[in-house]
C-alpha cells in the first residue's frame, strides 16, 4: 500500500467546506456574463445537510430534531436547506455524489468523523473530483461539517465543539479554508480518501475495534484499545517517504499519517499537523515486547510522541490535486 498526500478543498461553508477550488459562494464566477451574473447573485444557494441519525448511540439524530428548526430560521432567508438522513454504511458516499451532480453549493457532514469521512469520499470518483466530472458545471460544491459525533476528532484539531449552534454560525458568516485531503491507494489502484488520521497497526486495529463498541459512547475507545493490545504482535514494515528509498522499519507499533492532530475520542497522535500545510506528520512507533506498546499508548494519550522508541516524519504533498477550500 503506498500513502500520498492527495486531493484539493476547494471554499467550505459550515465548520468545513471542501470541495476543489471551490469560488466564492457569495459571489458569482468571474468568467460570467453580466446576465448569468445577476442570476447567480439572485439565486438561492442549496446546502445539503448529510445527517447520519445513529451517530453517537442515536444521539446525532435527536440532537438534529432540535437543530432543523433553529437551522432554518438562522439560514432559511439565503438557502434552500435539504436535509438527508443516512441509512447504513457508505450511504453518505452516494447522497454527497448526488448532491454534487445535482449542483449543491454545499454539502454538510452532521455527526462524528465517520460522516465526515464518508462525505469527502464522496467528493470523487474514478479518482477525481465529482465537480470536475461535469462539464457544464459552473460552480463546485463546497464541504461543510457540524460536528455532532461520538469522537469529533477532527473538529478537534479547529477548537470546535459538538456545539451545533456555533457550527451554524460559522455557517452564516461563510467562514472558509483551504483544506488538505490525503488519498490511500491499494495494489489495485483503487483511491480511498482521508482527511484526519490514517493509520496502521495497532491503533487501526483499535479504532475497528471501537466501532463495535459505539453504544457505550467515548469509553469505546478504551475498550477497542484493550482490546486490540490482546494478542498484538509488532511488525516489519517496508516504509518509503516521498521520493525516497524504501526502508525496513523493523517491529513497528503503529504507522499513523496526520492531516490533523487527534483519533480515537481525543488522543493527540500527530501534534503538529496541520490541515492546511500542504503537508502531513507521519509518526511511527516501533519496539520489542509490550512495552513499546505501552509507551506508545502513553504518546498518543498525552500527545508526547518523542519517546526513544518513536519516530516522527513529515511527508509533503505529491498530488498536483491536493487541496480543497473549506
């Protein structure tokens, strides 16, 4: 598997827009005519908001009951707010590609890091972005989130908290950023996209572990954790860094490759990443029995990755695409 840092954010409306240089949604193309320019700035904008309603034990779904209302009193008077309610996994993929294809200005994650996910995965196809699929686009959709998850972790690396009103409010005032996403290709080729944390290892074996856990809120984490520690066994990777030679990394830990800095419900992996670089921390701990996996635990918990037994890495961008603006 060969990590890259790929992919574009193009201007974000809610907590985040992506989307591939996205223009201004308050102000119409540069390359209009005065006649499409006054139908532009006329027009109402549609932001589709992808609400995953069991997220966070069923909470993300009560919780967005009491926000609609709110949402469309604070945001009703300059959009047309859509909502769209998930239905199992990757079905946030194909809602965010419809709503893509169908012209949406926004599209806006409502719930945990796994909506999120599934929204930007959703931004492409056949490896490239939705918008730039069509032809007659003249305009690209911007990325939104109101975070409202178990985890929120990539909210996280921002300040923000599961404060829905706030997110609205970042919303209002058209708050945007560029955005860097990171794309993971397998022997196949085939691209899956990222926009916080990847890893490999234990701590990939943990987060899935987690998933089954979600009933029990933050402490799924702790409990996916335990979990992936039992019968774990370290390692030898063969790791290459941008253009150079590949290395064997004798009994790694865990690989993890930051766009932003938290995973697992708050543990600081990569402190110093930051999602609009144009680069990604790459950190790697690596060691013999169950002491360097304990001491890894205590890195990402407490964010101090510099132990004798870890190694930090930064990887810059290798995709001409790899940026969105949110």
């Amino acid at each position: 598997m060969s990590i890259a840092a790929a992919a574009s954010m193009a201007k974000p409306w809610t907590s985040i827009f992506a989307s591939h240089q996205l223009p201004d949604l308050s102000s119409p193309s540069s390359t209009s005519s005065s006649a499409s320019v006054s139908a532009a700035a006329s027009r109402r904008r549609d932001l589709v908001f992808v609400v995953n309603p069991g997220g966070a034990n069923g909470k993300t779904g009560k919780e967005w009951k009491k926000l609609l209302p709110y949402l469309r009193f604070r945001l009703g008077n300059a959009y047309n707010v859509c909502e769209s309610l998930t239905s199992g996994p990757s079905h946030a993929i194909h809602i965010t590609r419809e709503a893509i294809r169908e012209g949406a200005d926004a599209v806006v994650a409502v719930g945990g890091d796994g909506t999120l996910h599934e929204v930007v995965n959703g931004f492409f196809w056949n490896g490239e972005l939705v918008s730039k699929q069509n032809e007659k686009a003249t305009r690209t959709t911007a990325l939104g989130l109101i975070p409202l998850g178990t985890g929120s972790d990539f909210a996280r690396t921002f300040g923000w908290k599961n404060d829905p009103q706030e997110a609205i409010e970042r919303i209002a005032k058209g708050m945007r950023s560029w955005i860097d996403i990171g794309v993971i290709a397998d022997n196949s080729g085939e691209a899956h996209y990222f926009i916080n944390v990847a890893d490999i290892h234990l701590s990939a074996k943990a987060g899935f572990y987690a998933a089954r856990y979600k009933r029990f809120g933050k402490l799924c984490y702790v409990i996916g954790t335990l979990q992936a520690f039992m019968g774990h066994s370290n390692q030898d990777l063969r790791i290459k860094v941008d253009d150079g030679e590949w290395e064997i990394c004798p009994q790694v830990t865990a690989l993890s490759i930051g766009n932003a800095k938290y995973f697992g419900g708050g543990m600081k992996i990569c402190p110093n990443a930051k999602p609009s670089s144009g680069n990604f921390e790459g950190n790697f701990n690596f060691g013999r029995g169950t002491g360097s996996q304990w001491r890894y635990l205590c890195a990402i918990r407490w964010g101090v990755p510099g132990f004798p037994s870890s190694k930090v890495l930064y990887l810059t961008r290798s995709h001409p695409d790899a940026n969105m603006n949110c």
